[in-house]
C-alpha cells in the first residue's frame, strides 16, 4: 500500500517544503506535557515534591491532563521519524552530529542561563535550588548522576524537563552508529537492537532497570521505533514487515505502562498516538485542519517552549492567589511562554543554526523538508 502522496515517487532533486504537520504535532505534544505540569503534575495528588499548584476540578483529574507524559512518548516518535530523514540526509557521523548540535545546543544555552536566573529570583523551591554548577549536565545532554560520579560534584538539571534530552542523545547515538554501519539495513537493525533493550529493561529488576535506563533509551524504544518505522512508510509505502513492526512497536508501547495504576488510559493514549501518525502517512488530507497558522508557529518553537515552561512557568504561577481564576492565570502563562519561546526561535535557533551549518539550512533547522513533485 503507497502513502496517499506517493512520496517515493518524487524525485529527490525536486523543490522542498517544510512538512509542517510535525510542527503541528510538536506544538500538539509541548501543550500536553505544559496543561500535565500546570494542573496535575505540581497539584495535590500529582506526585510532584511540593503541591505548588491548585487543583482545578474536572482539569487536574482529566484523563488527557493526568497522563501529559505521553507527550514526551509523541515526541520521541518525531524524533525517531524526523532522525531517520536526517540520517539519510547527511554524509557522515559528523555531519550528522553538527547538524544536531546546530539544532539544540544554542536554545538550551540560553534557555538553561535565563531558566536559572529566573528561578532563582522568584525564589520558589524546588526551582530556585539551582545554581551555576547544574549547567554541566544540562549543557552536556546528560543525566547529573554521571558527572556527580566522574567529577565528585552534586549537580542537578537546571529544569527536571530537561532528563528526556539524554534520552534523545543516546537514541541519536545508537541510530547514527548502526546508519553509517549499514544504511541499507539500518530499519530492520535498528528495531532489532532497540527490541533487544526493551525487553532487557522490561524483564529487569528494580536495579537492573536504573542502570538501563541511565545507559540506553530501552524504556522508550517503542516510540523511536514507530517514528523511524513511519519514516519508512512515508518514503516507500508500506509493506508487510512495515506494517508488522509498525505493530510489535505499538504493542510495546501499550506494555511500557502496564504496570501503570492507570495503565488503561495510557494504552488509550499511546493508540490515540499511532493512529494520528498513520492518518498523516496513509491519509494526511483528514487532518489537514491540524496545519494552521496558530499550531505551526508554537510547534517550531517547541523545544525552547519546552525547556523554560516548567521551571519559570510554575514559579510564577506558585505566586499568584489560589482562586477560581486560576484557569485563567495558567492559560495567560502558557501564552506568554509561547511567545517568549517564538522570540528564542527567532533569534537564537535560526540565526544561531545559520551561523553553524549555513544559511541555506538554517530556516528548515526547526522542521524536516520533504521531496515535492516540480
């Protein structure tokens, strides 16, 4: 069965343009994981170390709002999609690694710098307890636990957000080592190891899982399978073993959270998931909706949303009187965070992007470009 655009039809010396239904689903995924942190997650009952927040019936308890994790799983599917067409788009393993520095580096730079001058002005704990030394891990991608170890220090992430770049940096690691080994085969290798890892980490005990976790991206291997899996739909159409392990993928992401209290919600959530990103392959015309204005803008600017949202957002929402306006004081702090990430978009990614890999690559850093018929 061809994708409903017959994508590997085009010719790849054909015009570009930016395949903006990931910006959509970007923007789709940064709102999950901001109304999870802003109703639920620093509420009474949302499992976070201080009930900074209110909790705000029929929000907070929302099955949607109450499971925003899933918004990280989304993302780490268009990761494993847009990785996948960035791979097969750079010569080298430093190409690739420069590309991928252009694109996240400069943002967190500033945005872990203004998130700790912030936070510590506003003085709320947790957040406030930060200061210079937590921007060795945070700058580095990588968990605290291994500088504290190697250097002795006692560093922390500027912002608790920041733990699913060290799994996207392991997931690049793996994915750009097993590409440039055997592009021709990287599909079926890539979901071979990446299956070998879950099932390791699932059939684990409690401490065997923690080393895991801290050494591979296993736990969320579902998901990066399913993006570099419909990567490949997209492409070429699907095929039976497309299909296939598009499916195992989905039935490992289901059994991530089957220990889960509310593991039923999840697997609605996780399906919801898989069935949006078939639509956009087989069917993208029925969710053409999904490619306005508004959605695109915030999701190009999602990474920065993402990494200034919880720290700052919740300290400032923590001052303001707990009352019925709540609501409204949450979704006024989402809109300023939108903005202020659209101006870190403007002027730090893209100019920051053209410095490092050129300018002819700069304005497409913050989406994947996709063949076009001429």
């Amino acid at each position: 069965m061809k994708p409903a655009d017959d994508i590997a039809a085009r010719p790849e010396a054909a015009r570009s343009e930016r395949l903006t239904i990931l910006d959509s689903f970007r923007a789709i995924a940064a709102l999950l994981v901001i109304l999870y942190h802003y109703f639920h997650r620093w509420a009474p009952g949302g499992g976070a170390p201080a009930d900074l927040l209110p909790f705000v019936p029929f929000v907070s308890d929302n099955a949607l709002v109450s499971t925003g994790r899933i918004g990280v799983d989304m993302f780490f599917v268009i990761s494993g999609f847009v990785i996948f067409f960035t791979l097969t788009r750079t010569k080298t393993v430093w190409d690739f690694a420069v590309a991928r520095f252009a694109r996240l580096f400069p943002a967190m730079l500033v945005c872990a710098l203004l998130t700790l001058v912030i936070a510590r002005i506003l003085g709320v704990a947790p957040f406030s307890d930060v200061s210079a030394v937590d921007l060795i891990p945070s700058l580095l991608f990588t968990q605290p636990a291994i500088i504290n170890k190697i250097t002795g220090l006692d560093t922390h992430y500027v912002s608790g957000v920041y733990w699913s770049l060290f799994v996207e940096i392991k997931f690049y690691t793996v994915a750009a080592l097993l590409y440039y080994a055997w592009p021709r085969h990287f599909l079926r290798n890539f979901a071979a190891v990446s299956g070998a890892l879950f099932v390791a980490w699932f059939f684990s005990d409690v401490d065997a899982r923690k080393v895991i976790e801290l050494l591979t991206f296993a736990k969320y291997a579902p998901f990066f399978v399913a993006g570099v899996t419909l990567y490949n739909a997209y492409k070429n159409g699907f095929s039976a073993p497309t299909a296939a392990l598009l499916m195992a993928s989905y039935i490992l992401g289901v059994v991530r959270y089957i220990d889960e209290p509310n593991a039923m919600t999840f697997a609605a959530d996780v399906t919801a998931i898989f069935l949006l990103f078939l639509v956009f392959v087989m069917r993208p015309a029925w969710i053409g909706l999904l490619q306005n204005r508004m959605l695109v803008s915030i999701g190009t600017a999602s990474y920065s949303l993402y990494l200034i949202h919880e720290s700052i957002g919740i300290s400032i929402l923590s001052l303001m009187p707990r009352n019925d306006l709540f609501p409204i004081y949450a979704l006024s702090t989402i809109a300023a965070a939108i903005g202020f990430s659209l101006l870190i978009c403007r002027f730090v990614e893209i100019p920051a992007r053209r410095l490092i890999v050129g300018k002819k690559r700069a304005v497409a850093a913050l989406a994947i470009s996709v063949p076009r018929r001429p």
